[in-house]
C-alpha cells in the first residue's frame, strides 16, 4: 500500500535500492500481488516499476515486462 504515497514510493525505491535479495524478492511478490498496470499508470507507482527495471535480476524484469505486453494495457501509456 505504499507504492501510490507520495512518500511511501521513495521508501519502496531505497529498500529496492539497498535492500537484501530476500526483500527484493517479497517486494516484489507484493507487486505482483497488485497490479502491475495500475502501478506503472499511477505518479508514485511508476517510479518503483521503473526503480525494479533497472535493479533487479533479469528474470524479474522479464516477469515486469511480460506484465505489460498486452497491447490494450499499453494504450493508456501512450497519453499519460
């Protein structure tokens, strides 16, 4: 529930950051949780997808993106 704060997506952004693996692992198992469309259209939640896309393993980045492939999910991105 953290990711849409205005402050609470910076504290997701450093445990990504400097966090163990097995936090980056729950992490991530929280975002998959939710929605990953929903939190990549939000203003606070985009920025840990984008936090995740450039910290994390290959496998879970490929997981992100595979998330975000159908192309009716993609349109909204196009004009936010």
């Amino acid at each position: 529930d953290l990711w849409p704060d205005p402050f609470g997506n910076f504290l997701l952004q450093g445990l990504l950051d400097f966090g163990s693996a097995e936090m980056r692992e729950e992490l991530m198992t929280a975002v998959f949780a939710a929605d990953v469309v929903d939190m990549t259209l939000n203003i606070h939640g985009c920025r840990v997808i984008q936090k995740a896309l450039l910290v994390l393993d290959q496998a879970s980045v490929c997981k992100i993106i595979t998330e975000l492939q159908d192309i009716e999910e993609v349109i909204p991105f196009i004009f936010d």
